[in-house]
C-alpha cells in the first residue's frame, strides 16, 4: 500500500511535502516524495491529503486500569492521601470495572493518536480475559511486597496467568517493582534478574512525592508513617534519597524506565553526572499528573543537560484529565517555553521508542519501522508543521498500527 499525504513529518529526518509511505504487511518499506515513489502495477493507493503524516505517538507509563477514575479524586493535600483514596476505590472494583476501564483507556488513547502504550498492570490475572489489544502494548506487571501480596495463592495464580496471557503481535510484557516504598530490594533484583533472563524491559516510579523523599531521606513524614502502620520493615529509610537508595543498592540501573523523579535532590544530580551518557535511566514526565500534585518543578533542562533520555507519558485518569500526549506536551510547554516544538514531538516519539528498545522501529518513520502512523489535518507550509501537531486539540482522524488502519472509535 502507498500512503500519501501533503506533508510527512518522519522526525528521524526531516519534514517535507508531498510525500509517500510505501508500506507492505507491518512495516514501512519506503519513506519519500510522492514523485519519487510511485504507485506499483495493482498497488493501493491511499490519498490522505491535507494533513501531517507522522509516526504514531507512544505513552510510556500510564495505567489503563485506572480509566474509570476521571476526577474520583479532588487534588489532595499529600501524596499519602491520594494513595490512602485510590486503594480505596481499586478495592470496590469489580472485575467487569476493570476490565471496562482498560478498554476505554484504549479507546481514549487512540482517539488522541496514541499507537503504543506502556501500562502498568495492577490487575494482571484479568489480562487473559480482555480482546486482543488494540494499539501496541506494554503490559508491566505491577509487583509489591509489602505485607504478604506476593506471596498470596491468588497473586502467584495472577502472575502466571499474567505471563500465560496469549502474546499477539502487539502485546510485550514487561516488570514494574512499583516503587521503593512498596517493593523491596529483594523484589527489584529478582525483577532485575528475571527480566535479564526474558528479555523483558523494566520499570518502575521513583522520586514521586515530596513524602517518598522525605520516608527515604529522613525516616519521616506520612508516607513513613502509614507505612510504618502497615508493618512494612522502615530499615530503608533515613539513608538516601529513593533514586540513590535504589541505585547504590544495585536495584536499578541504566535500562530501567524510572516514571517520575520529580523531587530530585542534590545528590541525586550528582550520583547521576558519575553515570557515563549510555548508561543513564531512561525518564517519563507526566506533566498533567505533576500538577494535580503540585509537586516540586520537573528538573526538564538539568536533566536533558545530563543527557537523560527524556519520555513524555500521561500516568493515569485518577490523577490527570485526559490520555491525550499533545495535550501533557502543552502542559510541559508551558513550563519549558523554551522547546520547540519539535523537541517536545520527541518525548511522546524517539525518545521513548528508545526506552523501550526500539529504535529505528517505533516513533519514527523510516525504511523498515512498524507501520505504525497518525494523519493530523494541517494545510500550511511544512515548517508549521511540528507546531500545528503540538497545537492540535482534537480527535486525530486517521491512524494505521503494525500495518492496518484502525477506525476511530466513537465517543
Ligand atoms: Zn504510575
């Protein structure tokens, strides 16, 4: 199939006009202009017109499951608090909540142009009981012990079920020790080895809250004290910071997708300049979820200047208002005026695709990438382009994910 469009923004090259995708099965063959690839004898062609063609956008840390808490909970005063509500809710849920949740979680995210997700999966024994995923998935299967979830018949049960789960050739699974709080070093290292020995990516929040800074740091707070209330073992805290805790213990390292470090503190950016460019962490900014906290500033710059490779995601509806990416890239423009626009298309595209081993296949448009592409109306001239993408706020019409074209789904 050949698809043409007035305006190609493959951002691992350059935006030009008039251009062609020649894709066959999956994968783009060819990436040029329209004059220069023309249509094979019998070959279809697909006329898009106005519009940028551009790789499809990925979300590299959000949680499906949480697609039915859209404002269940007003902006807390703490961390704690927030955790305290959303347990809460998670335990009224039944399993067709659930289930419905993801869904419509990949509903939204399609319609605003998302084509791979990266969802954390707290509820990994439903999986097998949902459709086929719709857009390229990353299921991380959500890991915590404290007080006895791992070691209970029915998470041992889920888990298996989990890994069992029929892989179609959209869905990858991967780990997620949710977070130093709630997951040992004990687990993160059999994480650690055990996605080493699949093959498998990992993740995992660090650095969330002022109150995880404070647990670590100081061996206080409310997070510590909660904590504490559950007989979760506190000899952890009162050390470091929860990003040096995890890293000077060997928990985590250059290949981990670490979601958040949003209270980084000095000697964070310091253990951070000691380790060499290649071997950084990869790191997903939420921008809309940050400001429902109203955590401390997204060191953006100090890190991009340290050469971390900076991701974009949406986290979940139950602390943000939409799984739209343009939509948290504006948020993250109106901290950061000084990206462009370009810039900012590379957090939700290259960047991520690169956290998640994938270079050269997701996020861009090039010979040999999965045809995986968003058409976004625009008719002006094509250095315009990357702006208008950033600036469109509505529903974006035409989508292909590993070679098929999708219909939008209706609201
Ligand atoms: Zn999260």
């Amino acid at each position: 199939m050949l698809i043409r469009a007035r305006t190609l923004l493959p951002l691992s090259s350059h935006v030009f006009e008039n251009g062609a995708v020649r894709v066959e099965g999956a994968r783009i063959q060819a990436v040029g202009s329209a004059s220069d690839l023309k249509p094979k004898a019998g070959e279809e062609v697909l006329e898009l017109g106005s519009c940028v063609l551009m790789p499809g956008l990925i979300n590299s840390h959000c949680h499906l499951d949480y697609s039915t808490m859209r404002n269940a909970i007003a902006p807390p005063s703490g961390f704690t608090e927030w955790v305290l509500r959303i347990n809460s809710i998670k335990r009224q849920l039944s399993p067709e909540d659930i289930l419905d949740a993801i869904r419509r979680g990949y509903a939204e995210a399609q319609r605003y142009g998302t084509t791979t997700v990266c969802s954390m999966a707290a509820f990994p024994d439903l999986l097998p009981q949902l459709p086929p995923a719709p857009l390229r998935t990353w299921w991380f299967y959500e890991m915590i012990d404290i007080r006895h979830r791992v070691t209970s018949d029915d998470v041992i049960a889920g888990a298996l079920t989990f890994f069992e789960t029929e892989k179609s050739a959209l869905t990858n699974f991967g780990l997620n020790p949710h977070a130093p709080y709630t997951a040992s070093l004990l687990l993160y290292r059999l994480a650690y080895a055990c996605a080493k020995q699949n093959g498998m990516l990992l993740t995992t929040h660090v650095s969330e809250s002022r109150e995880e800074t404070e647990m670590f740091a100081l061996g206080s707070g409310p997070l510590h004290a909660f904590l504490s209330g559950l007989d979760r073992p506190m000899h952890d805290c009162g050390h470091d910071t929860p990003f040096g805790w995890l890293w000077r213990n060997g928990a985590i390292g250059g290949d981990w997708i670490l979601a958040h470090m949003n209270d980084l503190k000095a000697s964070d950016f310091a253990l951070l300049e000691t380790i060499s460019r290649e071997k950084l962490p990869h790191i997903v900014h939420c921008p809309g979820s940050h400001a429902y906290f109203k955590h401390p500033p997204f060191a953006f710059g100090k890190l991009a200047g340290l050469g971390v490779n900076l991701c974009v995601g949406t986290d979940s509806l139950a602390s943000t208002d939409s799984l739209s990416l343009l939509g948290e890239l504006r948020r993250l423009q109106s901290c950061e005026p000084g990206l462009s626009a370009e810039d900012l298309l590379h957090t939700i595209t290259l960047a991520p695709a690169r956290a998640l081993q994938k270079e050269g296949e997701l996020g861009c448009l090039e010979a040999g990438a999965m045809a995986d592409m968003i058409a976004i109306p625009f008719d002006g001239a094509p250095e315009q382009a990357a702006d208008a993408c950033v600036s469109f706020t509505g529903l974006v019409p035409w989508m292909m994910v590993d070679g098929k074209v999708l219909p939008v789904p209706p609201l």
